[in-house]
C-alpha cells in the first residue's frame, strides 16, 4: 500500500469519527460544536419540603425491600365445580372451562415467605383443589419451584404451602393490633399476570365484615378485615400490605369489584396477627383446631341497647347459646353483652369471633359483660364445634304452622299481625306460652327489623327488665304500655328451637 493510500485512509476515518460525534451531540442536547440549536431544561423548578422527600424516599425504600419477599404463585387445579363468587369478591379467578367436571383450570396468585427454608403464606382461595405438582413459586429474582400444601383453615382464607429452597428472605410481620385508619399502606403482590407490582393507599377501615367467608357446611368464617384503597387486583390475592416500617400487617384477599371483576376503590386484608396464628398450626399439624364459645351473636346497635336499658351503643350481644357449649357451662346467658375479651375491647361480633377463633380448644376466654345494670367477668373454657352443631336460621325464615285465627292482633305502625298458639304449635315449637307471627308487611318496620314469619313471640325485655308474652291479650297490653319512641326486644322461637332478640321501635300500633 502506498504512503498516498494511508494517508487518504486516516482522513477517511477522521471526517467520520467528527461526523459521529456531531450527530450524537445533536441527540444529546449538549454540543461539541458551537453550532448546536438544541438544549433541554434540566433545572428543578420546586424543592419540595423534607417531609415530603423523606415521605417519597420510604414508599422506595419499603418498595425495594418487601418486593422480593413477595412471590408469584401459578397453580392448576381440578375444576371438580364451579365455585359461587360473591360479588365482593372477584378478587382471585380462574380460566373457567365451559363445562364443570374434572378438568384442570389455570390461575395465579401472590405469597408471602415467611421462612429461611422456604414455607409461603398465602389465600386458600389461591391453592384450592390444586393438583399433585400443580403449584409452581416464582421469586423476584426469577427461580422457580415446585411448592406443595402444608395446611388450609376455610374459616379464614388462610393457607401456608412450602419450597425446597434455603436461604430466603422472609418477610417481616408487623402487629395489625396497631393498624389505625388513615394510615400510609402499600398493597405488593402480582395483579393480572403483571409480576412485582406495587401500589400505595391508606387503611380506610379496621374489623370490617363483608359476608365473603363460609365454610363447608355453612358456617361463617372469620372476617376481620382491614380495609384499604390501595389498588388491589385479580392476583394479589396472598399479597403483602405493609405498613411504612416495611412489616407486614394483613394479606390481601378480597376486592369491592366491578362487573369486570376489578378494582373500583376498596381492598380487604386477613389482618396478619389472626393469620400469623393460623400459619403457626398449619405448619406444626397441617391444620388449625378453633375454640369456640358456643354462642350465636350479633352486633350491639342503639334500639338494642336503649332496650337492655345501657347507655353505650358498642358490644356483642348474644343472642343465644348452643347446649352444651362453653359459654354456657361458664354462666354466660341470652342477651349479655360482651364489651371486652382478655381485657381488650370489642365492639362487633366479627371482632369478638376473630380475638377468640386465634384460640384452641382448652385454652380459657375472659368475657367482659354487661348485664342487668352492671359489668361483671366470666372465664370461658373453650371447646371444639360440635359437629352436630347447625347454624340458626334466624333471617327471613318461614315456618308454616296454622294457628287459630279467632283471635289476631294486627300492629298497622309497626306491620305485623299475631295470633294464639295452637295445641299443635306449641308442640311443634316444644313450648306453652307465647304468639305466633302469622304476616309481616313487606317494607314495613318490623320486615326492616326481619321480624320472621312463623315463629314465636314468646318473652320481651323493656328498659333491661324481662316481660313473659303468654298470649295475645298479654302481647296487646305490652304494646299498649310502651312510650312513643321507646325500643325494646322481642325474644322469638324457632321451629328449629333456636331463638334470637329482634329489636323494634314503639309505636307498634
């Protein structure tokens, strides 16, 4: 090559070098030349206060730190049926075949390590009827295993499922008894398929019960949910919601949804100390034995309360025993009102159910109670559910007995009509005293109070004093005796046995 050719060839490369570099000037905003027209702005136009950055840099740093402690869940199933859903709770789907029988449906979710050695907290809705090597776990970092069931609890939607892995990071979990309304959260889980995802909100409600929980045979589950409006979507399911402290103080498990089955403003969170206690049994016995009180409750509201003649409108109010439960071995009757367990407050039977469900069979309750003008203390050792224990039907239920109509009583204001017991009624309701509900007016007080058709009247409590309802002269002089606007309980029966306190507003007639 001649000395000519070298030298044409190092111009060559040089006007291209300059030519490159002129062009990635250009694209850059700087410039190596002095001819460059473009420039962007880059100055801060606002510092915002140190609270502010401090707020924006711990979002990052719990986002940073929570995330890989929160796993993807893939699981396939046998559809051995289509499961109902409740409208509140679209939360967790699955790709429905057209057909029920047994096929294999596919569906995601969210967990929560909870330990070194790999065992996962998440919703038993996610991991129902998974097959044998249906459950695949996918961490942050992208490994996958293969994870089996260790336990499920139906009662609160809880289930722990385990990898073989080492050397994790488990999650720290926080104190939900702690959690207060208004407070920063951030919900960390996989919604829709979209892995790793990150939303922020603030706790709307504590103890909230959305009707979402039952178990197989009918019973209602335990819910005590924390309600949030951090966006939480079909996959969360299992998730972390975490407190700014990075601890993890509920598992998301429900949405208030649309139509379409996603997120319109509320979440609802197991809170993590009813779920930490669950995941302590189903680790150690594959399974959680609740202790149960052995009464049928409801909350305390303001006609119930002026009724029993109390001058605070928050409690659980026991509506009646099962025979043969603890809680009526320990001395605890119909229409107590429980104020506090162990020392703690409550004042919802959702509250009430989820302090005692942490319990098990032979570990002891201390119940707070109001009854008859004073406070007094009853310990209560638990026992397991009878398992030939029912559920009382106390809500629009009908029960057909004809009753002798000679002689009915009908309150217009208050929308019912009574009649005396027949021979056969009173042995059919296994009683010698009392009316029969024969009609309740549709959209009248007494339907608004659910007041049931066909079952009996039988005892009424006024101002915290009991009043027997022998007949219907006895029901007709009770009412006539009441004050406008004075509230008081009526004690009924059911066919079943099973009674219950419906509380109405005078004037019944």
């Amino acid at each position: 090559m001649s000395k000519r050719t070298v030298l044409i060839a190092i111009a060559l490369v040089s006007v291209g070098l300059l030519s490159g570099a002129a062009l990635v000037s250009s694209y850059s905003g700087g410039g190596l030349f002095a001819d460059s027209r473009v420039a962007f702005n880059t100055d801060t136009p606002f510092v915002p206060p140190a609270g502010v950055a401090d707020l924006n840099q711990a979002f990052a740093e719990v986002a940073g730190r929570v995330t890989p402690q929160v796993v993807y869940i893939k699981v396939k199933s046998q559809n051995k049926s289509i499961r109902r859903q409740s409208p509140q709770m679209p939360d967790w789907f699955f790709q429905i075949p057209e057909h029920e029988g047994d096929q294999i449906r596919s569906g995601s979710g969210s967990g929560i390590i909870l330990t070194e050695d790999g065992y996962i907290l998440t919703n038993r809705h996610v991991v129902e009827n998974a097959i044998e090597d249906g459950i695949t776990v996918t961490m942050n970092d992208n490994r996958e295993f293969d994870a089996r069931v260790i336990g499920e609890d139906e009662y609160t939607d809880i289930a722990v499922i385990k990898i073989d892995a080492s050397g994790l990071s488990p999650a720290a979990l926080g104190n939900s008894e702690e959690v207060k309304v208004g407070e920063w959260v951030m919900a960390v889980g996989n919604p829709l398929g979209l892995n790793s995802t990150v939303t922020a909100g603030i706790v709307s409600a504590i103890s909230r019960n959305i009707g979402i929980l039952r178990d197989s045979q009918g019973f209602g589950g335990i819910e005590n949910f924390i309600q949030t409006d951090a966006a939480v979507n079909p996959g969360n399911s299992g998730g972390a919601l975490v407190n700014l402290n990075g601890q993890v103080i509920g598992v998301n498990t429900a949405i208030a949804g649309s139509m379409s089955g996603t997120f319109v403003g509320y979440s609802f969170a197991v809170p993590i100390n009813l779920a930490k206690t669950v995941a302590q049994s189903l680790i150690r016995d594959g399974k959680f034995e609740r202790g149960y009180i052995g009464i049928r409750i409801g909350d305390l509201d303001a006609r119930t309360a002026e009724a029993l003649g109390m001058d605070v409108f928050k409690g659980v109010f026991v509506q009646s025993l099962v025979e043969d439960g603890a809680g009526k071995a320990a001395g605890v009757k119909d229409s107590d009102v429980i104020v506090a367990v162990d020392g703690k407050p409550v004042e919802s039977a959702n509250q009430l159910q989820a302090r005692v469900g942490m319990k098990h069979p032979g570990e002891s309750v201390e119940l707070k109670i109001w009854r008859d003008g004073k406070y007094i203390t009853k310990t209560v050792k638990l026992k397991a559910r009878s398992a030939d224990e029912t559920v009382a039907e106390t809500d629009d239920k009908e029960i057909e007995v004809e009753a002798d109509k000679a002689a009915p009583a009908t309150f217009e204001k208050s929308g019912f009509t009574v009649s005396p017991l027949t021979p056969e009624a009173k042995k059919t309701f296994e009683i010698e005293k009392g009316v029969m509900i024969d009609n309740v007016k549709r959209n009248s007080p007494a339907a608004e109070a659910r007041l049931p058709r066909g079952a009996v009247i039988f005892e009424a409590i006024r101002k915290g004093q009991r009043v027997d309802i022998n007949s219907v002269g006895d029901f007709r002089k009770f009412v006539a005796s009441l004050d406008d606007g004075e509230s008081v309980l009526l004690r009924i029966k059911f066919q079943s046995k099973e009674t219950a306190f419906v509380p109405l507003k005078a004037p019944l007639d």
